[in-house]
C-alpha cells in the first residue's frame, strides 16, 4: 500500500547524482554554470527545498545529504573536475540509501542522475541492485525519477532503471547543449514541485527531449 502524502506539505527534496568522469571535461564550463543556475532558479521558488548532491567519477563522492539550499554551495573549477571513468551503478544506489537514512519522508523527492557515459567502473553495485532499489523508493508513492544522458541510448539506461519513458531524455554533451539541458531541468524542476501531484511519470515534454536531442553545435 502506497503511503499517503500530505499534499499541503511544500517541501521538494532535490537528488543530484552528476556525473564528474574525463569526459565531462568537454563541457566542464557549462556544466559548472548550468548547475549554479539550477540552484538560482530553485531558490526563486516557493516551496521549501532540501538538497542532495552526489559527484562520482571512479569513486562516488556524496557533498550533501538533505542539506538546506542556502547551505549548498556553486560549483566552481576546484569544487568539480572532471577525470576518472564511470561508476554509476554505485553512485546512484549509494546515494539512494544514504538519503533514505538522513531524509525525512515528508514532501517529495525529486532523484536527477545526470551523466554523459554508460556504467563502466562500479565495484559494489549492478544494474539489478540499482532496479530494486529505485522500485522500493517508487513504491513510497512520492519519489521521482529522472535520467538526463549523453553519448548513449538513455532510454536503454532508464529501462534498466525501470523509469518511465517520459521521465528520460538525451542531451547532447557539448557546451551549448549542456546549457540547455540545465535549463530544460529548471523549468521541468519548477513544474514538478508547483503540481499538487506527489510523483511524475511526465517530467520531461515531448518538446524538451526533441530541442534537446537536436542540438549539434558547440
């Protein structure tokens, strides 16, 4: 049975898992500036936000768990450098569980796991583990979803992940097109934590994921 929510609680919790691997470095500007517009733009809002904030190259480097936004610092050239490969597998389920030990389960919670390469360096976790620990998170009845990727078949990623498919999107990982997948976040993120209803099966519109996806130039 799926627990109820109070509606009336305005509080998002925001989930970063973003990917930190070598070959972010081909837009290691912009994803620096998306990110810090992303924390502007949740700022503005009305609702009440907690945040939390993986990094993960070869290893998984968890910086905040359910932290106040004001607490939440930007990135910069020493906060973020990107180098390593790909543990995704271990940063998302990693990161899942150290929120579910911190986090109050009031509100919603919104999971964004952001990266430009496929899993190539978990050591602890697999695909299946990620699956049956997002289910159990889903089940709760006020957990979202999403998958941002670039370089791949995101929505391959997001079956393995059990998400829905309106809740994946391709970007492109050049500077321009990290811009704009920051932006179409922001706005999908302020959509999401305005709409009364606890979970979304509909972050991304099918117009964002189709400018995301037509993107070419740096």
């Amino acid at each position: 049975m799926k627990k109820k929510i109070n509606k009336k609680n305005g509080e998002i919790n925001v989930v970063f898992i973003l990917d930190k691997s070598g070959s972010m470095q081909s837009c290691w500007d912009s994803t620096i500036s998306g990110f810090n517009e992303y924390l502007k733009g949740l700022k503005k809002g009305k609702e009440k936000v907690k945040f939390s904030l993986t990094l993960f190259n070869t290893t998984v480097e968890t910086r905040y768990v359910d932290e106040p936004l004001e607490n939440i610092k930007k990135l910069d050239k020493k906060f973020y450098v990107p180098d390593g490969m790909t543990a995704l597998y271990d940063a998302v389920y990693q990161t899942l569980s150290e929120v579910e030990k911190k986090a109050k389960d009031v509100g919603k919670f919104l999971v964004v796991i952001m990266t430009d390469g496929e899993e190539n360096s978990s050591k602890e976790y697999t695909d299946k583990n990620v699956f049956a620990k997002i289910d159990e998170m889903k089940k709760k009845g006020n957990w979202t979803f999403v998958f941002m990727g670039a370089n791949q078949d995101s929505w391959i990623m997001g079956q393995k992940f059990g998400l829905a498919k309106n809740n994946v999107t391709n970007y492109q990982s050049t500077s321009k097109g990290m811009i704009k997948a920051m932006q179409v976040l922001s706005h999908s993120t302020q959509a999401y934590a305005c709409d009364m209803t606890p979970q979304s099966c509909d972050f991304f519109s099918e117009d964002d994921k189709n400018n995301l996806n037509n993107i070419t130039k740096n």
